[in-house]
C-alpha cells in the first residue's frame, strides 16, 4: 500500500502541480504553537478568491476587451468559509490547510489573522496556493476558473494530531476537488475520520461542485468507507445527485430527497443534512439508536425526517451559505440542541450569511440569531416534497408526523 508521499508524488505527476524537481512536501506553521484548544477544528480546501468587479457591458468573450473595476479578493473554500462562520456563532475554532510559499499563500495567511494564529494553516514548499477567478456579471450566472494548487496533496498525515487535541469535532470540506485524499476510493478520507473518532471526536463531511474527474470516482465506495466516521454527512441535493449517478432535476425539484437520503442512511451515516438552496434544509437520522448514541446523539434523534424553510434575508451575496448553514447545524448539534433546533440555527446561519458581500461575515452569534428567530423572523414560503408531510407550527419546519419510534423515514 503507497505511504502518504507516494500518493502526493503519484498526484504531483499526473495534475501537473507546480513542484521543484526532487523537493519532498514538508510543511512549515504558520503562527505560534498552540496554546489553547480549540473546539471544533475545520480541515480541507483553502483558496483565494479573486473577483474582478466587470463594469463593462456584457460578459467577456474571446478577442474582446471587458473594462473591470477593483479585484475583490477574498477567502475561499470550506476551511475559512465555515471556520469564520463558527466563530462569528460563538466558538472557537482551528483551521487545517495547506498553502503554497507564494504571494497569494501570503494574502492567505494574512486574511486568516482575525481568527488569530492558526499553526494548522501550513506553508508547503515548491508548491501553488490554490485559487479561483471568478467572473460575475449582471446579466449571467458567475463562471470560475479554478486551480486546486496544493489542495491536491492534501491527505490524511496534514491533520496534524496536534491539530484534535482539546476539540470535540472535526468537519472536512470539497473533497471533490482534493485528489490526493480521494485517492483509492477515498482510503486518506477515511483514515482522517478513523482517526478523529478514536480521539472522541464528533465528525462532519461536506462535498462540492464536481468536474468530469470528481464525478466518475466510485462515491458509493468512498461513502461508504467513511460512513462508520462521519457523525454528519451535508451534500447538496445536486451534489448527490451526482454522487450516487441519479439524473439531474430542475432547481427546485426535491421530491428525490427522501430516496437519496435513504441510500446515506443505507450506507451507514446516521444524520444526513441535505442542502436545497432556496428550498431550506432537508435532515435525515438513522433508526439505529447504538449508531446515534455512538454519534453523542440521544434517542430523540431516532428516525426523524425534517424540512427547514429558509429564513427571509435582505440579499447581497449567497457565496459560502451552504458552508455557513452547516456550520450552524454542526454548532447546534455539539451544543445539544434537539434536531428541530439544530436545523433552525442551521438556516438562520445560512441566511444571515447572505446578507454580506463575502461569505461569512453576514452570520451572527447564536444568541442574536436566536433572538431574530422569536422577534418573528419571517420564513421563505415552501412546499414539502409530497403530501405526507405536514407543518410543525412551534418550529416553522416541515416533518413526516410525529416524533415516536415507529415514525421511521420511508426507506
């Protein structure tokens, strides 16, 4: 079986990473040695994202000038998109990820001093900072250009063990779009989460918009190595979708939802969050009350099948809501919320974070989401995906009936 350096190396040769010739991939801190645990800690894609303002009519084409104003640049992927989003709820927060000894590595590493030193984001040597273009226009969707850089070498050996020490929970995003721990159906993944929960950690999984490479890899055998680890598993409906070969369905089409949520549970998760976008908050949980309890969940959770419409928002940007949406759903979760709750502070999260121009500096504490919630913060209006389902008027969610153990979702 490769060691972690064989599989960067074998990544190194086929992405074409910019690497010096013979340089092995040690990694440096960034910051001072730890001090203080942390309580949750956020590994995996970590980039700079570069948004020229385009003021120029039209959207650029080939041989064309298109006239720009100022370069937004700002941080992107799910280590600072959920990372700040947990701190702005209340809790502290270590971030694990990799940049290039670059400039864009540097404006990295200087946007991320708010959360002060974070010794987990490591300088890589001979190695590209990973970023994206993205191009924004009026008149059509946004359009990116992305390069992974040195996300692609990441595996299981840069969660550091010095990393867990002190926190309760570990939530990894986009590996999609990180090759290296993907690598042998999703073996680095699953040693990553392996390694959490035998440190006592709680665990949560997050995917991403997939290319043509992502989308052919076997997900059903990567999800179902990490599925004894991962105590959340949050894709968007789209996202599984893919992951699973189902055909794709207009935007707002859910009524898929409960069949693909069953297949999760099937494979072994036992709290499945699907993201709807303007549709809210799908959750699923396991019928297996050892599965819950040994997921720090009670049996309170046992077999629940909720819908949580999104909060009505004063709209300005939805970069990095899904992210900031599972942030308030994993907050809830570790504060022992119940599942009608977690899901509320779920997308009250989502929702304040659109409400800025960057990804997460909309989210506010909890306490102040909470206290927007009982000064009657209005829902967005929303249909459930079938007529089984009825409305829960003490929470404003969607669910299949009342909490019992023979209410089990319909697999």
């Amino acid at each position: 079986m490769p060691d972690d350096y064989s599989l960067r190396r074998e990544w190194k040769r086929y992405h074409f990473l910019p690497v010096c010739p013979n340089t092995p991939l040690m990694a440096k801190s960034v910051g001072d040695p730890m001090k203080e645990p942390s309580k949750f800690v956020v590994a995996g894609h970590l980039c700079l994202d570069l948004t020229p303002a385009i003021t120029g009519p039209g959207f650029p084409q080939p041989g064309k000038l298109t006239t720009a104003g100022p370069l937004q640049i700002s941080l992107g992927g799910a280590v600072p998109n959920v990372g700040f989003a947990l701190q702005r709820l209340g809790h502290s927060v270590r971030l694990v990820g990799l940049v290039g000894d670059d400039w864009l590595g540097e404006v990295i590493v200087r946007q991320m001093q708010p959360l002060g030193a974070q010794p987990g984001i490591r300088t890589v040597t001979g190695q590209a900072s990973s970023y994206s273009l993205v191009i924004a226009s009026p008149e059509r969707d946004r359009a990116f250009v992305h390069c992974a850089g040195v996300n692609a070498a990441f595996t299981s050996a840069d969660v550091q063990a010095t990393d867990l020490n002190g926190a309760v929970w570990l939530h990894f995003g986009y590996p999609p779009v990180m090759p290296a721990i993907m690598a042998a159906k999703g073996r680095e993944l699953a040693k990553l989460f392996r390694a959490a929960r035998k440190r006592g950690l709680r665990t949560s999984l997050d995917l991403c918009s997939m290319n043509a490479i992502a989308s052919k890899l076997d997900w059903g055998a990567v999800l179902r190595n990490c599925s004894r680890f991962v105590t959340v598993f949050a894709p968007s409906i789209d996202e599984l979708r893919i992951a699973l070969k189902r055909p794709p369905k207009p935007e707002r089409e859910i009524g898929d939802v409960s069949e693909l949520a069953c297949k999760l549970l099937d494979i072994g998760f036992p709290v499945v969050a699907i993201k709807l976008g303007s549709m809210g908050l799908y959750l699923a949980t396991t019928d297996n009350l050892a599965d819950l309890r040994a997921s720090g969940l009670t049996s309170a959770w046992r077999a629940r099948e909720l819908l949580a419409p999104c909060f009505k928002s004063h709209f300005v940007n939805a970069s990095g809501a899904g992210d900031c949406t599972i942030a308030g759903l994993i907050s809830a979760i570790a504060a022992g919320e119940n599942a009608e709750a977690a899901v509320t502070t779920a997308v009250a999260a989502g929702a304040s974070s659109v409400e800025a121009a960057d990804a997460s500096s909309g989210v506010r504490s909890t306490e102040e989401l909470k206290l927007r919630i009982r000064q009657g913060w209005e829902r967005l209006d929303s249909m459930p995906p079938n007529n089984s389902w009825i409305r829960d008027s003490s929470y404003g969610l969607w669910t299949t009936g009342m909490q019992s153990s023979d209410r089990n979702i319909n697999c």
